[in-house]
C-alpha cells in the first residue's frame, strides 16, 4: 500500500542493518507495535506512520538539535560552516604555539632537574 508522503519524501527506511545506520539517522521504537525505525535526520518532528503497524508515530527530535537548524537556508549554513573552519584553523594556531611552550617547558625542566642531580650528588 503506498503511503502518502509528506513533500520531502521522509519515510522510514526499511530493514535497516546495524552498519547501515548513520550518525544523523535518527532510531526509534515504534510506541504502537515496538519495531525499531530508522529515519533520515530531516523527519525530526515530523509525524509519519509506522512501516510496520501504520500508525502516525511523532519522530523524536534527537539532543541538541534545534529544530530551526533544518530550517535554515543554505547560505545561512554555508556562512555557519565557514565560521566554523575559522574557528577550527584559530584553534591549530593555538595548539601549535601551546606545542611549542611545552616544547620550552619540557626543555627548562630537563636543565632543572639536571641541575637537581647535581646539587644532590655534590652534597
Ligand atoms: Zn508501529
């Protein structure tokens, strides 16, 4: 029986192996029959019918994703996207010059204890 889809054609995915699950599918119980559902992130909120059983079952909305994130237009998360490599290319930079103090740290630490060893074996 071809179910009527809603217009971006979320459906649940059927006889989903393990492997095949993505990080942004979203799994479920259906709360009428029990059956694990699996459904691409975009049907977060949405109101669809079970594979199995037929009934309407409300997609979960999984933590920490707003639901205003799927609405948002593609150069708005394009923009998002670039800030975030910003982000991303300013935290190597730091890492890198934290590398290095380390690199110093470790250094004057090896001449202290050397210094150390000395003093202990002069005594
Ligand atoms: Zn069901």
């Amino acid at each position: 029986m071809a179910e009527v889809q809603n217009e971006e054609e979320v459906s649940f995915r059927e006889d989903v192996d393990e492997a095949e699950i993505r990080d942004t599918d979203i799994v479920f119980d259906c709360p009428h029959c029990g059956k694990n559902l699996v459904i691409d992130y975009r049907g977060a909120g949405l109101q669809i019918n079970c594979s199995e059983c037929g009934e309407s079952v409300l997609v979960p909305i999984p933590d920490g994703m707003e639901l205003h994130d799927l609405d948002l237009d593609p150069g708005e998360i394009l923009k998002q996207l670039f800030a975030t490599r910003r982000n991303y290319q300013k935290a190597e930079l730091e890492i890198r010059s934290l590398q290095a103090r380390l690199v110093q740290l470790q250094e004057t630490l090896g001449v202290m204890q050397e210094v150390i060893a000395e003093g202990l074996s002069a005594s």
